[in-house]
C-alpha cells in the first residue's frame, strides 16, 4: 500500500514548533507507552480535553479528535448526573 493509500494520510496535518528538548523528551514517553510520537501528543491533547471536559463544548472537541471518545463522554455524563444526585441528597439531610 502505498503511503498515500491510508486513511491517515487524509486527515488534517499541523506543523509544530517543540520549545527547546519537548520532542526528545515526548519521543522517550512515546516509546514507554508503545505509541508513535504523533500518537503520543494526541493522546495528551485528548487527556486534556477530558480533563478540562466541564461543557458540552468540550465534549463536542472530544468526539472529533478519536472515534473512542464516545464512551468517555457518555461517562462524563453519568459522573456529572451522579454528582447531581450525590448533591440532592446531600440537601436533604
């Protein structure tokens, strides 16, 4: 197959300046965690975005990057209506 026969190769491309050291250093936290390097930043991005994940705006930015985001933001939902809950009846006590 050649190189522009992926359905990588179709996906938006980004060039990025690293300050001085970050790529070495994400190139060694890559090769930890088995990913490529262009794995490995997506997968901090993402991380990111969950993290921050407190709007639907954010679940919106989720759901683009990785098809496996579905289920982490339906458990963001859950988490946020249990808090509710947690909440509620917290009040009544």
């Amino acid at each position: 197959m050649a190189r522009g026969d992926f359905p990588s190769a179709k996906q938006d491309q980004f060039v990025l300046r690293f300050p001085d050291r970050m790529r070495g250093e994400l190139k060694d936290e890559a090769k930890k965690n088995s990913r490529s390097l262009n794995a490995e930043i997506i997968s901090r991005l993402q991380r990111t975005l969950v993290s921050d994940a407190g709007g639907d705006q954010n679940e919106h930015n989720v759901t683009r990057f990785e098809p496996i985001s579905e289920p982490i933001v339906e458990l963001l939902r859950e988490i946020r209506q249990l808090r509710a809950e947690m909440a509620k009846a917290g009040k009544g006590k």
